[in-house]
C-alpha cells in the first residue's frame, strides 16, 4: 500500500514523551501512514524503545545530535508520500486531525503547508500555534510580554490573532503537514539553522513562492510545550535560539534595513541573547 503521509518525528532525550506520541499516531493516523522516527543520539534508551515496541517504525540512528532542520531532512528525503507531516515528539495526534489537514489540502492545490490548533496538556491555547512574521514591534511586544496580553495591534502581531482561520504566514514546526510537491519546489528546511526559526524560515520561503500556509483551528494537537528543548534552562539551546534569529534577520530581512537601523537590530538581537544567557546562569544559580 502507498502511503499518502509520511510522519517524521525527530527525538532527543524524550523517550516517554515519544512513546505517547507515537502511541498516540497508531491511533489516529490514516491507515497506510508511514512513521519515520530520525533520533540525534538521544543515549536515553529512545532507539531501543522505538526498536521493540513499534517495529513498523522507520528509525534513523544519528550518532551525533545533527539538529532539528538536518535530522528532518534525512527522513524527509527517505520518504515518498505525496504529503509530509512533522512532528514534535511533546505533541499527541488527536482524531480526525490529520485526514482533516490532508482532505484540505487534497482540496486546495495552493496550501503547500497547513497546521491546527495546538493545545497544552490542560486545554489552554498554545498561542505559536499561527504567527506572523516577525516585524521590530511585534518581536518588542512579543519578548517583552506587553503583545502577548493584548488581542491586536503591532506589539501583539506576532501571535497573529487577528486570523481565526485561514491563510497566516506560518504555522509551527511541532505539528506541521507539508505538501511534498512545494518542498520539491520551495527546498528542505535550511541546515544552517541547528534548532529553533527554521519552521518561520520555511514558511517565508513557501509564502514568498507563493505557496499558502493555512491554520486550520476546526482540529487540534496536543503540545507539551517546552517538554523536549527549553532553551530558559540551556545556555547552548538559548545561544541557538538567537544565532537563529540573527540568521533569519540576515538571510530575508537585513537588505532592507541598511546602516544605522540594521546595526541596531543586529546589537538588540545579541543584548537580547546576552540577558537570556543571564537569565538561565541565574536560575541554575538559585537551582
């Protein structure tokens, strides 16, 4: 039977949470669904688990922890189904969920990348669910907190929450299904980014290929978010978060801002990362 999605998972460390997970997609996946589980050196008994208790489970064993974009990519060009699904091993596939995505998609030959509501465990709104793409007020709102107590506006613009369906500019990397066509036209997640931005990088590129990226909220995922990577308790994974950022500035937006404004950008970026890294010594400090 040909598969019409491939689902790939990438683990690191997060064996429990990837059990649920793809405990989770053999109960709610379409039939015929191949599961590709790409894992970065997890050396937690992750490979051994997968290797036992789901052997219809295509594994990848990294010997090294390749990073988020590189370690998709692998699986990605592993597989062949007409649609890919990609999927954070904090997040629990719900019913309906991804025959919803996949029937919309089937349906709208321009939505080259579609999401669904992201849910935390108690049923609140993960807000990253749709997001626009960053502008200098909207990152200030948003890392400031002042956009993310607000319902509209430039400082809340972010979070996109003036889309309640529909087109946005991107969805997020945990659960996002991806028209393997556009890929083949757009191009895999940029390898440059070790972890974090390279789902908004994606997106961009789709958008500016004029592909669609679409929320669609009618279906939802479970996301334990921050489960697998918090990067407020990891100084190399809050030095990736804003290395990301830098090159997401320089790669779509530095041509546009030359001198002084570009400058300033650049040093805000890194004054950012110098008070997160900060922040996580002080916090291990008091641990």
């Amino acid at each position: 039977m040909t598969s019409d999605v491939d689902v790939v998972i990438v683990s690191y460390r997060c064996r429990e949470l990837l059990r649920r997970c793809l405990d989770s997609i053999e109960a709610h996946a379409p039939v015929g669904t191949t599961v590709w589980v790409v894992d970065n050196d997890s050396a937690d008994g992750t490979v051994a688990m997968v290797r036992e208790e789901f052997r219809h489970v295509r594994l990848i064993a990294n010997d090294r922890n390749v990073g988020f974009a590189a370690a998709n990519n692998s699986a990605i060009r592993e597989g062949a189904a007409p649609y890919v699904l990609v999927l954070n091993p904090d997040t629990e596939l719900r019913a309906r969920t991804l025959p919803r995505l996949l029937s919309l998609m089937g349906e709208r030959g321009e939505v080259g990348i579609a999401g669904c509501r992201l849910e935390r465990e108690d049923g609140s709104f993960d807000h990253a669910s749709r997001r626009s793409f960053p502008t200098v007020l909207g990152a200030l709102g948003h890392f400031s907190g002042v956009g993310r107590r607000r319902s509209r506006g430039r400082l809340a613009q972010y979070r996109a929450p003036e889309i309640e369906r529909g087109p946005v500019d991107a969805v997020n990397g945990a659960f996002m299904v991806i028209r393997r066509a556009a890929l083949d036209d757009v191009g895999l997640f940029d390898e440059g980014y070790w972890m974090y931005m390279e789902d908004l990088d994606l997106c961009y590129r789709f958008k500016r290929a004029g592909w669609i990226t679409w929320y669609e909220p009618a279906v939802s995922a479970v996301h334990v978010k921050g489960a697998t990577a918090d990067r407020r308790l990891s100084i190399p994974l809050t030095l990736a978060f804003h290395r990301g950022m830098a090159r997401f500035y320089t790669k779509f937006y530095r041509s546009r801002r030359p001198g002084v404004r570009d400058a300033a950008i650049r040093a805000g970026i890194w004054v950012k990362c110098a008070v997160a890294v900060a922040g996580v010594l002080i916090r291990g400090a008091r641990a």
